[in-house]
C-alpha cells in the first residue's frame, strides 16, 4: 500500500528554508498555537489534501534542476511534519535514492521517540528546528504549550550528532530580552551538532490567514524588531561561541 500524507501546500522555489533553492512541502497539522504563526491555515489536522510519495516525487524530480545546481533540495515543513513522520520518512527516502539533500522545519514537539522518529532522523540531512522560548512558561504565552518537549529533542539530536541548524523568531516583548537569548545561547553552546543560530525578525505576514478564519490576531501591534536589536541578540550568540545570522 501506498504511504500518504495530508499537505497543505507546495513551493517549487523555497529559499528560506534551509541550503540553496528548496522544493517545500508545507504538511497539513500542528499541535502549537503559535501567537505569531504565519501558516495558522494549517494548523487543522484533518484539512489538506491527501498525497503519496510516488505522486509527490514525481513532482520534486520535475524541479530538480531548479534547485540542485547551488546546493538545494527538499525541506518538509509545516504545520509540522514530524506529526507525520512514516509519511516524511519515506518521502526522504525517495528522496535519497535520487540524490536530493533532505531538511526537515520542525518545532520539535515530539510526544515518544518510536521506530518513527529514528527512521526519520536517519534519512534526514538537516534539521532546522525552532525554538520558539527558552523560558517555559512565556513558551506557554507564545504557543499554549510547554517548551520540554522541544528542549527534549534538542538533546537528542546532540545525543544523535545530527546537523542541525537552531531557529530563533525575535517578537518585541516575548524573545527580544537579552536574558533570554543568554539562557537559550547557554544551553545550545555545548552541542556541537549545531552549525548555526537563525536569528528570525517577527513580521506579520500571515496576519490576513487569520483574519480570513475570523479569528483575532494577538499581536497586531507588535512591529518588527530594529536592527539594532537583532545585532545585539546576535552578539549574545556570538559572544557564546556560536554561529549566529539574521
């Protein structure tokens, strides 16, 4: 039997989703509920449209020399697709046996470390995970839920060596203390399977994807942060001995 998955979207010429020119797929389903999430349509986890690896595969490899000639490839993303780990695990499979370079985007809210999850892990390239809050409770504030499992999976991708790249969005009044981005610089130094900290200016252009649902969008009056913010939290990353862009 074939191996589906339900998706929310597809993008031919991703290029802020790990190395290079991605091919993206946006899985269908997430268990945050990010204050600032610019996918909220995705959040449904029986929404989308329902796909198998062959179908989708035929698509990424009709792309491939979009995205293979500086370094590219296929990035799962989401909602969140380690939700649907059998379905990713054989799509980057797929992916392998033709070559491709597999990255997975996900926020790391992972409930058991099954069969699953390895198998995923083991035929993935690079991980981007996202940490959205060192500090629990304003994870909680941020997303309606708790930061360990995220911090859980961390560990174990320093546990495992897996290249990761670590995620970090800067949203005034939540993320863009000084404290917090010295905690969280703490507990990435020693991992060094971490090549670098993404550092992700808020931005609000998912805001009409609410307003589309009727639902209120909470942070209409945060801006984005200012350059000089971005630099000084970059600085604590750096001063850490980390790899730290915006």
């Amino acid at each position: 039997m074939a191996v589906t998955g339900r998706i929310h979207s597809l993008e031919s010429f991703g290029t802020v989703d790990g190395p290079g020119i991605r091919f993206v797929t946006f899985m269908q389903g997430c268990l945050m509920r990010c204050q600032y999430c610019h996918n909220r349509d995705t959040w449904d986890l029986h929404s989308g449209t329902e796909i198998d690896v062959d179908t989708l595969m035929s698509q990424i490899v009709s792309y491939r020399p979009f995205y293979q000639a500086n370094g590219g490839g296929v990035t799962a993303s989401g909602g969140e697709a380690i939700l649907q780990a059998p379905f990713i695990s054989a799509l980057f499979q797929a992916c392998r046996k033709e070559g491709i370079h597999t990255c997975l985007d996900t926020n790391g809210f992972v409930r058991k470390y099954t069969h699953d999850i390895d198998e995923l892990l083991d035929n993935t390239d690079l991980i981007l995970l996202d940490i959205k809050h060192i500090d629990d409770q304003r994870h909680i504030d941020l997303t309606k839920v708790s930061n360990h499992r995220t911090l859980q999976f961390a560990e174990y991708l320093h546990q495992r060596q897996q290249k990761t790249w670590i995620r970090y969005v800067i949203v005034e009044g939540y993320t863009d203390d000084i404290a917090s981005a010295k905690k969280l610089a703490d507990f990435l130094k020693p991992m060094a399977n971490v090549e670098k900290i993404e550092l992700l200016p808020y931005h609000e252009l998912g805001k009409h994807k609410w307003e589309a649902l009727g639902e209120k969008y909470e942070l209409d009056q945060i801006s984005p942060p200012s350059t000089d913010t971005m630099e000084q939290i970059k600085r604590v990353f750096i001063n850490a001995g980390l790899n730290a862009i915006y």
